[in-house]
C-alpha cells in the first residue's frame, strides 16, 4: 500500500511544486514506484513532468467528479514516477464539488484503487485552503510542508496548523506530519537563520537536515519540462532533493 503524502502550505510560490516535481522524481530514482497526483488548477507539476496541458483528453477533475476512473487518467511520464495531470477544468472544482456527496473525500475515493499500486502517492496542492486543499489532506497519511526562509514565513503557519486540527478532528484522525522543509535557503543571511530556529523550536525532529538551496537551475528545470535529476544531475539542486530523497525514505523504511 502506498503511503500518500500531500504537501500542502496555503502561501504562494513557497516550493511546493518544485519540491513535489523533485522530490518525486529522486525517490522513483531510488527505485520506488511513485505517482504524483497534480491538485493545482495551475498544472505546474504537470509541465514540471513534461506533460503538455493542452494535450490532455483527461485528468484529475473528472476523477474528484467520479466520471472517470483514475486508472485512465494516469500519464506515464518520460522520467520515472506516474502522473495524475491536472487541467485549467480543475479551477471549477471548488465549486462543482460543493454540491457532491462527501465532496471532502473526492479525491480519497478516486485514489483508492490505485493506492496499492504504489509505493508512495505525491499530491501537489494549490496555494490556498480551499476544498481542493481539504480533499488533499483527506486523502493523505502525511503531510509535507515546505516553507521559504523569509521574514512572513511563519505568518501563514498557525493557520495551517488550526486547518490540520480541524481536519483531524474531522475527517481524517490520524493525519501526521511528514516533515517540514526549508527551501530557497540561503544561508548566510541573518534573517533565515532567525526563521529556521524558530521553525526548529516548534517543529523539532520533523525539519528535514536536508535544505533546499536557492539555484537558478530549480527555477529553470521546469521551462525543459524536465525534474532536477535530469536536468542537471550534478548540480546542486539535484544533490539536495536527492539528499531530501534519501532521509524521506531513511524515515519510512526503517523497521
Ligand atoms: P508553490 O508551488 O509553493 O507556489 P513553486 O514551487 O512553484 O511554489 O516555486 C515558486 C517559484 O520559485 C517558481 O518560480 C520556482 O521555480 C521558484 N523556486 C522554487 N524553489 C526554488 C529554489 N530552490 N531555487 C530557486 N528557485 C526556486
Ligand atoms: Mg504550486
């Protein structure tokens, strides 16, 4: 059975995309049988992989609608992970969604046959706490924040907390938290080390050793539709999301 991960962080343009896109891509690397499902209405992690968005005949929407069995919706990408694309469609979901039995658990619904087909299940969310973001954290076990090193990076962070709670409480009780990543690090300056102790005194263990270095090379892979360990294998990017890889997998492969 896969363990299903959503990463999730309501602030825009913190590394959610480029840590689902990356991080998925090592772990498959690594040998692991990965799909990743893209939440967003925007489709970064879809064009991330190399899927061309106006190509598409289907994905995710109709899926969270139960007109399609995500089995068909599924995209064998050219890089090593699977991929359930996202379409602009998605945008109408919050909405069509609304009025759907149990609409919470759309996408928990949609994902069950093919959670045993994986070893691990990537869900990009988008950057709010819509329903989207809800069906995500329900159909997650874990869930992986990544947080940029500046100064309002802390500000968005109760509320996530309070989100997780309620859906706890909920809809899905034994919802954990995968970890906490810093990306975009750079880190002499002074203000990121402030914002990393202080996400260090709440968070603890769950902050992954591995940091994400600010690298034009991130920023760029996806305009080549291409994940970092391909793009640019031995850069630096690729080393810290391959390291990020390997301490994800030290943490759930353990006996
Ligand atoms: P989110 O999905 O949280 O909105 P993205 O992953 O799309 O965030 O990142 C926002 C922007 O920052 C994108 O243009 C992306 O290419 C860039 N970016 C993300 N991580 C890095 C990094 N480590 N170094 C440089 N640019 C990055
Ligand atoms: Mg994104």
């Amino acid at each position: 059975m896969a363990k299903v991960v959503a990463v999730a962080n309501q602030k825009g343009g913190v590394g959610k995309t480029t840590t689902v896109v990356n991080l998925s891509s090592c772990i498959a690397a690594l040998g692991k049988k990965v799909l990743v499902v893209d939440l967003d209405p925007q489709g970064n992690t879809t064009s991330g992989y190399g899927v061309a968005k106006h190509t598409l005949t289907s994905g995710i929407y109709p899926c969270l609608l139960g007109e399609t069995d995500v089995r068909e919706a599924i995209v064998k990408t050219k890089f090593n992970a699977d991929l359930i694309p996202s379409n602009t469609e998605l945008a109408g979901a919050g909405i069509e969604l609304v009025s759907v039995d149990r609409r919470e658990f759309s996408l928990r619904s949609a994902l069950a046959p093919v959670v045993p087909l994986y070893d691990y299940i990537f869900i990009d969310c988008p950057p709010s706490l819509d329903l989207l973001t809800l069906n995500g954290l329900c159909a997650c076990d874990t869930v992986l924040i990544p947080i940029q090193c500046e100064y309002y990076a802390l500000e968005g962070l109760s509320e996530l907390m309070n989100t997780l709670k309620t859906v706890r409480k909920k809809y899905n009780r034994y919802l954990d938290i995968e970890g906490v990543v810093f990306t975009m690090y750079s880190g002499r300056l002074n203000l990121t080390m402030q914002v990393v102790a202080q996400v260090k005194k709440y968070y603890g263990n769950k902050v992954y050793k591995s940091v994400i270095p600010r690298t034009v090379r991130l920023s760029e892979a996806p305009s080549f539709g291409m994940p970092i360990n391909f793009y640019e294998p031995n850069g630096k990017g690729c080393e810290a999301y391959m390291a990020m890889a390997r301490e994800f997998l030290a943490a759930n492969e353990k006996d």
